[in-house]
C-alpha cells in the first residue's frame, strides 16, 4: 500500500463526500434497532464463523428466504468483528448492504468506493493514502467519473496493507439482476487475489440460481437460514412477543410454552409470515377508500424511487394527480390526503429508515421505505392483479412515468406562481428532490415518454433561475446562487445530462434559435460536456448540427 498523503482540509472532506456517496450505516443502524437483545449468538459461537474470522477466512454464505433475519445476522457480525478489528490494527473491516429502495445502493461503483472510504482507520487524521487521492485528482475532482476496474484496483491495493480484511455484503439478491453477473464475478476475483486466510468475506442473499452458481464453488461455509439452526432466535422473538401481549398473562406457563413451541415449529425459519401475499392483500384491502389513491401513488415512490423520501416529500408528492398533459397544477386535494393512513399501515408495509439515528428527528423529515423486499415483489407480481388489491399493483415504467410527471409539475407549478425566493427549499423539500431527480425518471423513460412530459422537460431546461437556483447539475455543491444571468443555456443541460429525445427537440426548432456552440457551464459548452460525459448520441447530434 503506498503512504499516507497530507492534503488540506477541504481537498479531505471533498474525497470523504465522494467515497461516501452512500451511506451503509444507516442500514446497519437500522437492523440492529431491530435485533432482540440475545439473538444471534447462534451463528457468533458456531465453528464455521469462528474458523471464518479466525485463521481460515474465506467466504462465508448466510441464505434463506424472505423474512428469515439475514440482514439483522449481517449486523450481528458486522457489530462482533468492529469490536475485534479496535483491537488489532492491521485487521480492517468495511461492509455494505444492497436495498432494494435505494437505487444508489444497487451499484457496484457505490459500494467499491464505499468500501474503499472505510477501509483507512483513521481518516480523522487528515490523511488518505496516497491512491486514494490520486485517483479523485485524475477522476472526481475534474469532472469525471472513476472506472470501475480502477476502483476494484484500488480497492485491493488497500486491502494488501491488512494482515486480515473483512468484507460484509448484505442482500446481493436486491442487486438488480440484469447487472448482478458484473458484482458475482468481482466475489471470484477478490478471492482469487487474496489469500484466504488473509480475506473472510460475509455475504447474505435469497438462494437464487445465479448467486448459488457463482458462490457455492467459492464458499468455505455456507449456512442455511431455513433450518433448525435459528430456532433459538424465533424462540426468543417469539418469547418478547408474547410478554408485550397482555391477554397472555392469565394463561398458566404450560399453555404459554405449548403456544411458544407451536409457533416455533410453524415459522420454518422464518419472523415474518409464510402467507404474505394474504397479509398485504388483506392490509392493501383495509385502507379507506378516500385514501385509496394517494396510497397507490405513494406506493410508487417507496418501490421506485431514485432516493428515498421524507414523510414530508411523500405527502407532497402523492397529492400530485397524473395527467399527463398537464404541468404545474395546483392540487386542489392537498387536505384530503392523511398521512395518518400511510403511518398505520407501517410497519406491516412501511418503515421509517434510520430506525436508531433519527427517531429524534421531526416525523415529517424521517425517510420511509418499504418494510420488506417482499413488499416490492408483491406489489410488481402477476398475483398482485387479481382480487381488491390489483388497484395497488405497479410497475417500474409506469413509476419512473408517474414521478417524472410529479417532478416536473411541482417545478413548472413554482415557476407558474412566480417564486424566485429560496426560502424553504431546504434538501428534505419536496420541491428540492424534483429539482434533483427529474432528469434521472425522464432519462429513464425516454424511448417511451409521451410528447407533453419531453415538452414540459424541455420547459424546465429553459426556466433556468427557476429550476438552477434550487439544484444545479453541473455545479451540484454550490451553497449560494450566482445571478441568474451565469446559467448556461438548455442546450448544454440536455447534453450534460444525457437527455438525447429533449436534446432532439431543442435543436429541431427553427434554425438560429438554438446555438449549440453557446459558451457556458463548467465543461465550456454542449459538446465538451456530451463528450466528458460520454454520451455519445449527444455528441454526435451536436456535430450533426454544426457543434465545435
């Protein structure tokens, strides 16, 4: 590993925000909240962990089904091996945990530099190693972004300068499928590049085909979650159960254990129900009918957002009607929507994240999720069609459709009434997150977008103060608004952010309307950001229509 560089502060904090573009201890946090004082003692003192945190190392494998505790198991070892690596300074320790909710928690980029950002111990002491801010100065800090080979490179570089590291992966089954082979093959190769005695990775995940394919040849230990082996956890969740019911204390110790055994032999390995499509059936059917439409809207956001939403986002959000040729109306319901709803059905459906760090933070500022993996799957199956709840099924286009329209529609709304003030447009305003993620469900949705939301997108690029003053792509840390005379023009926003059928739409106007050499922006013009960016359909439009 090559030494430890002195930079100054800022250049520091700057590389920690760019390491830690995620953020694996809320999850962390949040599973241990839940765990029951006692519980996983199971796994901490059997000898296949042992010999894998002790001199063997290798890969450990935790699998089992939906419910079955397998992230509140990686936080039990994530908390065991913290506690031994504060005691040998040449172990390191650096986990993750793949959510389904959070779509910047599902690329392997994230968690490489994530991994990467936990790895020196004492980065306090205002020093990174030297690759470490070799790689910002030549990526980051000059516009670009880091390529993955050189992150795995990296990476590994660091672990060399261990005498023992270890890797904890939570949930690889929520690592989208499509992609999942790129992080599969990342396993095999860090194992083949470091000995195992020198190397213990933790991974938990569903049994599917492809992760069982990839890492049984690579295991040294694999443990099933769905036998007998975590009976003692289910017992004791059962026992903390029972003893916060109070119709249970006028029944005699007898009967109490035989309800105890009967509901440990029933789990089959599993806290949460095996019917759940029954139980988010009857759940979805309950809900008032008044609120009927505001919880299908919310429901799209929790299963497909680009980042979670506050409680305070969510109510503002799902108050948006969908009308796809309209933007920036006013919604004429906002009373008629009870956040109470949304919280009752939590946390069957729903939950709050930070579970531990926030539950002093205002309710309104706490960010919520779907309470399970399971939750998604059923609310995006086939089965979810048929019967009272098919009026809640959903799917990712119709989502990223849904919420591009909302985003859209709360800018245009704010340009329409005139608002120039920034007061209030705080990072947890739902009106901050449209201004942040409306190209990202636009872009997502392009080849299939309608006309009127492209229109409205392009109406959006041209505000320029409007939008800009709230969150600006091309300078997305800047604290204080320059004049509004400074912005580029739409065109170089389109090229920047990839946005190929706007960008289309901006150059086919009449001629001399749209100048796509204009100067402006960080990169100089539209061409020099299509190219940084390597949006290659962009550039070669823009040199289609003269761009130099």
């Amino acid at each position: 590993m090559s030494g430890i560089s002195d930079i100054p502060d800022r250049e520091f904090w700057e590389i920690l925000k760019w390491l830690n573009v995620v953020d694996p201890a809320s999850n962390y946090s949040s599973a241990l909240a839940v765990r029951e004082p006692g519980t996983g003692s199971w796994l901490l003192e059997g000898d296949e962990y042992k010999d894998w945190k002790g001199d063997r190392g290798g890969v450990l494998w935790l699998y089992g089904i939906p419910g079955c505790g397998k992230s509140v198991l990686s936080a039990t070892a994530v908390e065991d091996v913290k506690n031994l690596c504060d005691t040998n300074d040449d172990y390191g320790l650096a986990y993750f945990y793949f959510t389904f909710s959070d779509s910047e928690k599902q690329k392997l980029d994230n968690m490489l530099l994530s991994l990467i950002g936990q790895l020196p111990k004492r980065p306090s002491d205002r020093g990174l190693p030297a690759a470490v801010v070799d790689l910002y100065n030549s990526t980051k800090a000059i516009g670009k972004s880091a390529d993955t080979r050189a992150l795995k490179n990296l990476l590994s570089q660091i672990m060399y300068g261990f005498k023992k590291t270890f890797i904890i992966l939570d949930a690889l089954d929520e690592f989208p499928k499509g992609t999942r082979d790129n992080l599969l093959s990342w396993i095999s190769e860090l194992t083949v590049d470091h000995k195992a005695g020198s190397l213990s990775m933790l991974v938990t995940s569903r049994p599917e085909a492809d992760i069982a394919a990839s890492l049984e040849p690579l295991t040294a230990f694999s443990i099933s979650l769905q036998s007998k082996t975590i009976d003692p956890d289910i017992r004791t969740y059962v026992q903390k159960s029972l003893a916060g019911k109070g119709g249970f204390k006028r029944f005699t110790e007898e009967i109490k254990d035989e309800i105890e055994d009967t509901l440990v032999t029933r789990s089959q390995g599993m806290y949460l129900p095996k019917d759940l499509d029954s139980v988010y059936a009857r759940i979805l059917e309950d809900i008032d009918e008044m609120q009927r439409i505001y919880i299908q809207r919310a429901m799209n956001w929790l299963a497909f957002s680009a980042e979670p939403l506050t409680l305070g986002q969510l109510a503002e959000a799902a108050v948006i009607e969908y009308d796809v040729e309209k933007y920036g109306e006013n919604p004429e319901t906002r009373t008629l929507f009870d956040t109470g709803c949304l919280i009752s059905i939590c946390p069957s459906l729903i939950s709050f994240e930070d579970a531990r760090d926030n539950e002093s933070a205002p309710r309104e500022q706490r960010r919520l999720r779907l309470a399970h993996f399971s939750v998604k799957e059923y609310l995006i199956s086939d089965r979810a069609s048929q019967g009272p709840s098919a009026y809640y099924r959903i799917s990712e286009d119709e989502a990223n459709l849904r919420m591009g329209h909302a985003c859209l529609s709360r800018i245009l709304r704010r340009s329409a009434q005139g608002t120039t003030d920034r007061e209030g447009v705080g990072p947890t305003s739902f009106l901050y997150y449209s201004a942040r993620y409306w190209f990202v469900y636009a872009k997502s949705i392009e080849d299939t977008a309608p006309t009127p939301l492209c229109d409205a997108a392009v109406k959006v690029l041209e505000l320029g103060t409007g939008w800009l003053d709230v969150y600006d792509p091309d300078d997305p840390d800047r604290y204080e608004p320059p004049g509004s005379d400074v912005y580029p023009p739409a065109i170089y926003y389109s090229s920047l952010l990839n946005l190929v059928i706007v960008c289309k739409l901006l150059v086919g106007r009449k001629e001399d309307t749209v100048n796509v050499n204009a100067p402006g922006g960080s990169y100089g013009n539209a061409l020099q950001a299509a190219a940084c960016r390597k949006n290659v359909s962009i550039v070669r439009l823009l040199l289609e229509r003269g761009a130099e």
